[in-house]
C-alpha cells in the first residue's frame, strides 16, 4: 500500500475529474479527496498498479501529483 498526492484539487469539479481519471484503474484502495486541503490521497497496490500508471492518469486531466 502506497499513497500518492494529487495537488490542485480546489472545487467539486477537480474531485470529480480525479475520481473520473481513476475509476476504471484496478489497484487503487482509496481515494481520498480534501478540498481544504487541495489535495486527494490515493491509496494503491504497488502489485497491481504502478505509480507511474496513476500519475499519467491524473496528468491527462490537469493535475499535479507528489
């Protein structure tokens, strides 16, 4: 298990868009989204899904990730 920070993440809108970028990606646990923090948290198995799988995701609508 691993998190990952997806950053901008200001409006409902960005939730949506983060949730809608990673909701066919099989591995991912969780998906954390804090708007007070401009941030959503990831959780995924690192056996079924690579960091890199995910952050291209999140890039493809605009985001940052850490």
């Amino acid at each position: 298990m691993e998190n990952l920070k997806v950053l901008g993440v200001d409006c409902n809108n960005c939730a949506a868009n983060v949730r809608k970028a990673l909701e066919d990606v099989n591995g991912i646990e969780n998906l954390d989204i804090r708007l007070p923090e401009k941030i959503a948290v990831v959780t995924f198995d690192p056996d079924k899904v690579s960091k890199q799988e995910i952050t291209e995701k999140v890039e493809d609508f605009g985001f940052d990730v850490e």
